[in-house]
C-alpha cells in the first residue's frame, strides 16, 4: 500500500478555510433554524432559548470571520445568511442597533 505525499502548508491552509466557510455557514442555518422554531412555539422558555442561541451563533460567526476568507462563490451566502440573521435579531430586540456589531471580513454595510 502506497502512502499519500504529504500535503503543503498551502494545500492545509486552504483546506482549513474551506472547512471554516462551510462550519460558519452550517451556523448561520442552525441560527436562522432556532429563530423559526422560536416564532412557532408557544412556550416561552424554548422561545427565548433558541432566540438566545441564535444571538450566540450570530456573535460566534462574527468573532470567527476574520479568521476565514470565503472564495467569491460564498461569499453572498455568507452575506446573505448574516444579514438575514442580524435583521431577525434586530426585529426581536436582541440586537440593540445596526451597528452595535460589526461584521468584520464581509461588507462592512452588514
């Protein structure tokens, strides 16, 4: 059995911000997810749960962006994923503005 050739740093960097874009990605969906669980049920407390950890994710994607650069293929589903998120937050009042926080690494219109 022959041994793979070991990979470049550049091939492992690369594969690290693939791997960071598609993690970001899967948390805006969950994010956007315990929002719309949030507006269909009638207890409170699963509501502002998921309406919390929804903020969660929106303050971890934007602490990790900077970390990552998204090619320009994801880049929009990015963009579009997070602004998404931070006008539901908005309209709940779990954001107190439009700029209270950033979107570092992105279209700093966000």
């Amino acid at each position: 059995m022959m041994a793979l050739p070991p990979k470049s740093n550049r091939q492992i960097v690369e594969e690290t911000n693939r791997a960071g874009v598609q993690f970001l990605l899967a948390d805006l969906v969950a994010a956007l997810t315990f929002l719309d669980v949030a507006d269909v049920t009638d207890d409170e407390n699963t509501r502002t749960r998921n309406r919390h950890h929804a903020r969660l994710a929106y303050e971890t994607v934007l602490k990790l962006l900077p970390r990552i650069s998204p090619s320009d293929e994801e880049r929009p589903e990015l963009e579009s994923k997070l602004e998404d998120l931070k006008n539901r937050l908005l309209a709940l009042g779990y954001l107190k503005d439009r700029c209270e926080i950033g979107a570092p690494g992105l279209d700093q219109s966000l």
